[in-house]
C-alpha cells in the first residue's frame, strides 16, 4: 500500500502500541491488544492486518468489499462494521486518529537527495539547476527546464518536456507528456480535522500517476492520494491554473479548461469536456462524454453524454428554461 521509493515506511505495530494516547474505545481482551497492524489502507479495498477508519453513513457502502483487522469507527457505525468481523475501534473522530496512525506508518522522503545515484539516460537534457532526489529515473530525450525539483523515486518516461520551476513529488510520468512551468506534481493533499481543540493537517501518503502524451499547464496542481492514487490517464489536457485534488482519477482523452477545479476523490470519465472556472465538490463521478460549460459548479454526479452548466449545475435544457423564464420575469 505504501510505496517505499517515495516514503520511509515503518511497522508493523500492535494495535495496543498504534493507538497509545488516543481516545478510542477497544473491544475487551487483551489479546485484542496484541494485534498486529501492516498498514494504513482504505476500506474498501483493505486485507486482512489492515487498519482503516469509517467516519460517516455515506461511505457504509465500503463495508462490503473489506477484510481489515481493524477499523476506526464512530459509535453509530459500530455495528455495521463487527458484522463485517472486522474489530471496531470507536472514537468520536475516527478521521482524525486516522492521521495520526498514518504518520506513524510513513514519511516523506520529499527533500531526500542523498544516496543511490539518479538513473538518467544520457541523451536527457537536464538544465544545471535542477534538483533530482536519490532513485530517481528519467529515460531518454527528456527536457528538464531550470529551476526544476525531482523529488525522491519520481518515474518520468520517454520523451516529456517538463519546464522551469517545476516541482515534481511522488510521482509516476508517462512518455510523451509536457509539463509547463511552475506546475507541481505530487504534492500533499488538502485535508484537514479537528482533534477538538486545533485543526490538524492530514497526512498522504499516496502518489500521483500520470499515462502517456498529458499535457499540464502552467501553475496547474495535481496532489498525490491520500491513501492510494490520483490517476490522470493518457492523453488528458488540462489547461493553466487548474487543481486536481487528492485520489482523483481523470480518464483518456478529456479536457479541462483554465480554473478547473476538481474536489477530492472525484472520478472523471473518458472524452469529457470542461469549460473554464467549472468547479467539482468532492466525491462526484462524471460519466464518459459529459460536457460541462464554463463556470458551473457540479454538486451531483453527471451521466455520461450530458451537457450540464449553471450553478448549482444541472441539465442544459433545464438551465435554458430557467433562463428564459427569468428573461419573461423581466420584461413583466
């Protein structure tokens, strides 16, 4: 689950040993306590010596594909999960004590540039500027402008222009594709929880992987995963300014236009088209061919093959009817 190129990994612990100083509530029995925890991992795709954590109604659905050891869950949720014979960890703040038992597992190797020798090709061009961390593998025919950072373990295939004062983490590149300057890819996610008394930033430990023949505008942001990956497939165009939040998966072939911004864990369909300044709450799935006009904001999943715009975004026949009865209010 936690790929080792791109973090120190630690572990296994015993349960009793991951949740010291937390508030949650264990069933009773010590050998309980002595369980052993291997990872960090989402619940709907865990196994067996996984820990995991189930925070609302919402996502009850993930219940049915997983096998973790245990789960951090709150009280209502409880027994849904023992149900599942999975070992439910109550606590108000499942999300929360999550992070941190995320941070005990993994930390990033992003500012490593220390030990085994980048595998460049010969005939990449690298610009004298640019910072390449330690396991790093760029193939032949790459352009890396000045001023460009390569984190640790980073992948980069035949062929991509990658431009000046880029930043590259955690990261998995294709061939083919062109990266314009001052994107960054890989970065942490944006995620955060109260503990009660302080906001508390959320670890990801996920990475970004990128197909062949994307192009990435300038300024344009693609966080790594949160756990597991954010996904842009091949030949993806996605414009200046955009933001591609954690473990979204964008598929062949789209588009998004300036100011597109994409909500976490949202998935994106094949040949789906996006107007400028289109914004996406989290969790929502656009169906194969959609397209969406510039400046709406989607807060429910759009069918593959329709057109939708408007804020809050619907059907297009449906905004022009409203718009043209608003028109006739006016006139009156």
């Amino acid at each position: 689950m936690i790929d080792a190129r791109y973090y120190h990994v630690d572990g296994p612990f015993s349960l009793k040993d991951l949740l010291a100083g937390s508030d949650v509530r264990i069933p009773e029995g010590k050998k309980l306590l002595g369980k052993v925890i291997t990872a960090p991992a989402p619940l709907a795709r865990s196994q067996p010596g996984h820990i995991s954590f189930l925070s609302g109604r919402a996502y009850r659905k993930d219940i049915e594909t997983a096998q973790a050891t245990a789960c951090l869950v709150i009280q209502d949720l409880a027994e849904a999960i023992g149900a599942a014979r999975i070992m439910p960890l109550v606590t108000a703040r499942p999300r929360t004590v999550f992070a941190k038992v995320i941070a005990r597992f993994a930390t990033p190797k992003l500012w490593d540039t220390e030990g085994i020798r980048p595998d460049v090709a010969s005939a990449a061009r690298l610009h004298p500027t640019v910072v390449i961390g330690s396991g790093v593998h760029i193939e032949a025919d790459v352009h890396i402008g000045p001023g460009t950072y390569i984190g640790p373990g980073v992948q980069i295939g035949v062929g991509t222009h990658i431009g000046a004062n880029v930043s590259i983490q955690a990261a998995r590149i294709g061939q083919n594709c062109r990266i314009k300057s001052g994107a960054v890819i890989g970065s942490e996610g944006f995620g955060a929880d109260t503990d009660g008394t302080k906001l508390l930033t959320l670890p990801h430990i996920g990475r970004v992987i990128i197909g062949n023949d994307v192009f990435i505008g300038s300024q344009s942001c693609v966080d790594r995963g949160f756990l597991g990956d954010t996904i842009i497939e091949d030949q993806v165009k996605i414009d200046n300014l955009c933001q591609i939040a954690h473990n979204v998966f964008v598929g062949q072939g789209t588009i998004l236009a300036g100011r597109v911004g994409i909500s976490g864990s949202c998935h994106i369909g094949r040949n789906v088209r996006m107007g400028g300044s289109v914004g996406l709450a989290d969790h929502l799935n656009i169906g194969d061919g959609a397209q969406i006009a510039a400046s709406a904001g989607l807060m429910k999943d759009v069918p593959a093959g329709e057109v939708w715009g408007g804020t809050p975004a619907m059907p297009w026949r449906e905004q022009m009817k409203i718009f043209a009865a608003q028109r006739k209010l006016i006139r009156k």
